[in-house]
C-alpha cells in the first residue's frame, strides 16, 4: 500500500528541491491515468477531488477509488481534499478515506480563516493525516479576481494554524488556458523568508513550464496543482475518439482512447516538477 499524508511526500520535496504535481481529477479515466504517469516517471503524486468532480461523484466513493489506486500503486499516492469548505465537508472526506485536506477559508477575514483552518488542521492531525490551507486569494480566469498574499499575514497564518502546506496567490489563476502569465517571483521570496512551510500554487496550468522547472529545483514551492491543462488534453482525445466514427455508441470503447493522450500529457507535467531530482 502506498498511500501517503501530504506531508510525507513535500518534506521531501522542500528539502531535495524538487516539486509535487496535484492533478485535479474528474474520473477515473483521468485518475488512473494520473497514477500511470507517475509511475512511469517514478515519482509521487496527489490525486485531488475539487468541487466539480465531488459533485459528480459522492466523496465516499471518491475515497475508495483513490484507495484503490494507492494500494496498488508502486509510488506514494496522496488521496487529497481540494478545496473544502466546511468542517462537515473535511471530516467527511477523512471518514472516506482520504489522507489530505485542503481547507479553503481565503475568502473569509484573515482571522476567521486562521481559526477554522486551525480546526480542520487539528482534526486532520488527530487522524494521523494532513490539511493545507490558504491565505491570499486565487482567483478565476473570466472571474472573481486574485487577491495577493501578503507576506507579514502568510508568516502568521502558517504560526497560528499549523498547515503541512500553504497554498499562495502570487500571480496565479485559476483555470487560465495559457501559459503567459507568470509568477510574481519577488514575493514568492518574500513569503519564503518568513515561513518554513512548504508552499503551493493553485491554478498551475497557467504557469510557464521552464518557471514550474525552475521554482521547483530553487524555491519552497512544492506542490503544483495541475487541472485545466489536462482536462484539455482529455477533451482533444475524447473529441477525436467520438469524431472517428460517428457510429460507435459504447463508451468504455471510446474512453479507452484518451487513456495514452492523458498519460502523455499528465507524464511531461510530473516530469517538469520531479526532474530536479533526479538531474542532481
């Protein structure tokens, strides 16, 4: 069995300079070819269930298929909570299986989410798992806009909660189709000069491959979350297996074929973040 705590598989990573990817699942055609990639690259990896695909599939569902795939996995798999909520919604994600939470109070006063991430960090510690929180707001392509993180709150929030990763707002965006945007690399370091947690970047799909290459082997960023780009790649390969004949109806058949597509794609994300590692 190689299910592992977020923090097992980002100690690691912070201290070898190195990255994780967290690829945002919607499936299990995506998820099992998530944890062939990684295998393929020899590398961990962090299957996330965000709120899309929790409202397409009930979390204690969720949490026996990423079970599954953990225990059969030849590298740690980390069975990951994406942006929670709720109280209710963490600790229904634990009692389902799950070994990471991600709580997400960014929208709330920092105080606020300081307190209720506080709580979902204790109730995570208490069951042997880990939680990461965020401060600063990420925001959405074509939508709600991104509040930076400031680094002074950064410092307490991570203190005063106890998070095993702290998720930051430093130029990303969530679901940007492109890669043009960049990170701000000047408060990057500002935030890392005053907190020893491991950090991580929603909306990684957004960010230039050669800046994921390079903050990964050179910053405390640990863990990229990876979604947009490879449901696009998911897409193109459902597109072309549907558009090839019009006269096939059974799915699993045509679900096969964005298997080898998805793995392709999900094997360059892991490589870009991991490969520090294995160069030194």
């Amino acid at each position: 069995m190689t299910l592992a705590t977020l923090a097992e598989i980002l100690q690691p990573a912070l201290r070898d300079g190195y990255a994780v990817a967290g690829l945002v699942t919607l499936g299990w055609e995506d998820m099992r070819a998530y944890v062939a990639a990684a295998e393929a690259e020899g590398a961990p990896v962090i299957l996330q269930a965000g709120p899309s695909c929790r409202a397409h599939t009930p979390l204690p569902v969720l949490g026996k298929m990423f079970r599954y795939l953990a225990e059969n996995a030849s590298v740690p798999v980390v069975a990951h909570l994406d942006h929670g909520y709720t109280f209710e919604e963490c600790r229904q994600a634990l009692d389902s299986g799950f070994s990471s939470l991600m709580f997400d109070g960014s929208r709330k006063p920092l105080s606020q989410n300081i307190d209720e991430t506080a709580a979902i960090v204790a109730l995570a510690h208490n069951a042997g798992m880990s939680c990461e929180g965020e401060i600063g707001f990420v925001g959405y392509a074509n939508g709600e806009q991104s509040a930076g993180t400031d680094p002074d709150e950064a410092a307490r929030f991570a203190c005063e909660t106890g998070v095993d990763a702290l998720a930051i707002s430093v130029g990303n965006v969530h679901l940007q189709q492109d890669k043009q945007g960049g990170l701000d690399e000047e408060r990057i370091r500002a935030i890392e000069a005053v907190t020893q947690v491991p950090l991580v970047i929603h909306g990684g799909s957004g960010v230039p491959i050669a800046q994921r290459r390079a903050l990964a082997a050179g910053s405390h960023i640990c863990k990229f979350n990876i979604g947009t780009e490879l449901r696009m790649a998911f897409g193109a390969a459902l597109r072309d297996a549907v558009n090839r004949d019009a006269s096939r109806f059974d799915r699993v058949e045509i679900l096969k074929e964005t298997h080898d597509p998805v793995i392709k794609a999900a094997r360059g994300v892991i490589r870009a973040l991991y490969a520090p590692l294995k160069e030194a």
